[in-house]
C-alpha cells in the first residue's frame, strides 16, 4: 500500500454504538470494513469495548476523510468525536486493513495508556493532553512488532 498525491492522513475518533453488537455484529462490520479499506488504501485498528469505540484511520488524506464521513453518517454510531487528526510521513499499521481488539486484557494494567473505560471520551470539551498521551501510548504498544497479530488483521 503506498501514499497518494494527497498525502497521507491519520485519523483518532471515538463513538458510541447505538445498539448492543453481538460477536457476529462485530465480526460482519469488520469484514466489511477490512474489503472497503483495502480497496481505497485505507489501514487501521478497532478497539471495542462495551458498546464504545476507538478507531484509528490511517491513508491517503481523501480516503480516510471520505471514510470518516461514512461512518459519520452510519446510524449504527453516535457520539463521534475526532480525537486526533494529523498528517503522518508513514503508517502505524501498514498491513492492517483493519486491526481489531476488544481492548481486554487479563492484566490491563501492563498495557501503557490502558483504559477501563472510554467514558471520559464522551465529554464536548477538546481531549485534553493527558487524553491524548494515553491514545498515543495505547496505539504504540498496539504496534509493538512483539504483540501478536492474533485477530488483528
């Protein structure tokens, strides 16, 4: 997957889920989200965790910004906050068409920027630099070559 003449574009947002979503909710939006990004050159990951989400949309500026006004329009999402969005020299996840994570962990605390919730993403105000620290360090430990790539891809 390469850059386009548009530069590349990486793209932090967090939304609720209006309905509860079943394992197999999850597993057919991400089958068809991994066929749509790998079409328009887009990569990423999904962390879900009880009924919220962090995605991180990572390609050619006018891909991921016409992805980020699907899934703005997408009723299955409410509360969708842009949390970063940032021009990048090189992708994080180059060969995730979409990673996905429930964000769960037996030890949570070993995960640097672990979270037990996503609520304070919620609020209207800006994140704030401690939030956006933690989104960092959450999606570096998340691209660290030793994790496994156990359900990611």
């Amino acid at each position: 997957m390469g850059s386009s003449a548009d530069g590349l574009l990486s793209v932090v947002y967090s939304s609720t889920a209006t309905n509860a979503m079943s394992g197999a909710d999850l597993e057919g939006l991400l089958a068809v989200s991994r066929e749509t990004n790998a079409r328009t050159d887009v990569t990423g990951m999904l962390l879900h965790r009880s009924g919220r989400f962090i995605q991180v949309l990572e390609g050619p500026a006018s891909s991921v910004l016409d992805r980020m006004s699907h899934i703005t329009a997408d009723s299955r999402h409410r509360d969708i906050r842009t949390l970063i969005e940032e021009p990048i020299q090189e992708r994080q996840f180059p060969e995730w068409t979409m990673g996905y994570t429930t964000g769960s962990t037996s030890d949570g605390a070993a995960i640097p920027g672990y979270r037990a919730t996503f609520d304070d993403l919620t609020v209207e105000e800006e994140p704030d630099s401690t939030t956006i620290r933690a989104l960092r360090e959450l999606i570096r430990w998340y691209t660290t070559p030793s994790r496994s790539d156990t359900g990611r891809r």
